[in-house]
C-alpha cells in the first residue's frame, strides 16, 4: 500500500485516536458476549520473498496460496482492482483454502473510479464482480471499496446511490482517502442505516484519515507499516490494546490487514505473526 508510505517515519505521531461517541454508543449496545470472529492476514500470497521467509524454503510457487492459508486466515485481495479473476482462477483459490478462509476483494477500480459508477458500464462490472463473491460463497470476506483522495462530498450522492442497490447481505467497508467524508454526519449515518463499516486506515503519511468511529460491529483495518521499524511493534502493541477493548465489548468481527513496502512484502508476516501471538495472550489472560 502505496498510500500514506513514508521513508522516514521519525517523530511521527503515532497514537491512536479514541472512540467517539457514536462508536462508544454502538459498543454500548452490544453484547459482551458474542464470540469474535479474528481474522489477520496481509494483502498478497504469490511473492517469492516469501519463500523461507513465511513460507517453508522448500514451498513451490503452485504452493503458495496454501501455504499462505496455513499461518493466515484472511487475504486481502487487491489485485481485484484490475477485474475479476478468470473462474479457473477463482476455483483454484477456492479449492486451496479451508473451509473457513477468507479473501476480502478489492472492488475493481472499473467500478469505483468511474465519472458515474451507476452508469451502464457500471451496472455491468458491478454485476461480474458480484458474481464472482457469489462464487466465493463463505469464503468471500468482507469486501472493500476505495473512494480516491480527489472523491469529494460533492460526489457524494452518486456514491449513495450506488450503496442503495449494493447487496445488503454482503459485508462491504468503505475506504475514504479524503476527510471531508470523514467530517460529515450525512455519511456516518448512512453507513450506520445500511451495516456498511468504514474501513480505519492507519498509515503514517495520513493521519487526517485514521479514524475510531465505529458504524457496525465488523471492523476492517488496513495498516501501513514501515519495514519493521520499532514503530511497527509500538502501533501493534496500540491496535491490541484498542481490539481486545472492543472485543470485551462485543464487536463481532475484526479483519486487520497488515502491508510492508515493497521489496519487502514478506515483512508483514513477521509483524502480522507478532499481532497474533499478542492477542491470543492477552485474551487468553482475560479469559
């Protein structure tokens, strides 16, 4: 993830913003006891860095999205953003994954970036790319759909019309890269009214965009992180603290996608490995 990346992330502020109240609202109506569904993965499976590295040195490549899916349970798909996958694609990945798997689709940017999304072109690529979630059945995640920093509030009412004919039956977050969407109630409640999340985006470049406002009781996080750096670890420490927070409160669902720059990919294993062995100890301490 390209967005937000610096090279030099010293003095940077890193704390996490606090609930607001429409998220302590939300959390008050919850029930603490509802069992969380976790899911931590990163945002590509096929890349030979990660041989020896996540992957068994001896893995081949045919091997990898199987491999992935025996240390993650969640892969956040963005390759999507160019079109489907072709149905050979598509049942490949389905047949090497478990049961309860999950890939969270980027929505193609043939979709989301076009002067009208609710134009014919659109309706036609929003109906393939709902075919293939069909396709995917209980494997498909939940889905998220990036609005560009140059979308403004001004487009606001073709973006809700598009929103009102999506399938409320499939899980989508929203990922706004401009404040002004950020900044509106009109967006928040409309969100809220038809169980749409927005997507937190924590990355350290644009911290005008993280945000803790809950509008559902799924979450999904995309974290940027800077090559291990000892921020990486201080942020993570940060996200357990708030996640296991929320789970007490009875939030049901939590993706948290982790991505390192690129030519070291294989680095969000490590930070992703380290978010799990923190969370699973403090909630079993809880417990």
């Amino acid at each position: 993830m390209k967005f937000g990346y610096l090279e030099n992330v010293d003095g940077i502020d890193f704390h996490l913003p606090k609930d607001d109240s429409r998220t302590t609202k939300l959390l008050a109506g919850l029930s603490p006891s509802k069992k969380t569904n976790l899911y931590i993965g990163g945002p590509v499976f096929s890349d030979k860095s990660f041989v020896g590295t996540v992957y068994p040195a001896i893995t081949k490549q045919k091997d990898f999205l199987s491999a992935y899916s025996q240390s993650f349970n969640c892969i956040e798909v963005n390759s999507t953003r160019f079109g489907v996958p072709s149905l050979s694609t598509q049942e490949s990945w389905i047949n090497k994954v478990g049961d309860n798997f999950k890939f969270s689709f980027k929505m193609p940017q043939v979709i989301t970036h076009r002067k009208n999304m609710n134009d014919m072109g659109g309706q036609v690529q929003t109906d393939k790319f709902l075919q293939c979630l069909d396709k995917f059945g209980e494997k498909a995640g939940m889905t998220y759909m990036l609005l560009p920093n140059y979308f403004k509030m001004e487009r606001w009412p073709m973006i809700k019309q598009f929103l009102l004919t999506y399938p409320t039956d499939l899980p989508l977050a929203i990922e706004a890269r401009n404040v002004e969407f950020h900044e509106s109630e009109e967006v928040y409640d409309f969100l809220q009214e038809r169980n749409i999340s927005l997507c937190i985006t924590d990355v350290p470049g644009r911290r005008d965009v993280l945000h803790q406002t809950l509008v559902t009781d799924t979450v999904f996080i995309r974290f940027g992180g800077a090559n291990l750096h000892h921020s990486d670890y201080v942020r993570i420490d940060a996200w357990v603290e708030k996640i296991v927070f929320w789970i007490s409160k009875g939030i049901k669902n939590i993706y948290f996608y982790i991505h390192q720059p690129a030519p070291n990919k294989y680095k969000f294993g490590l930070l992703a490995n380290y978010l799990k062995e923190q969370l699973h100890e403090k909630i079993h301490l809880k417990n």
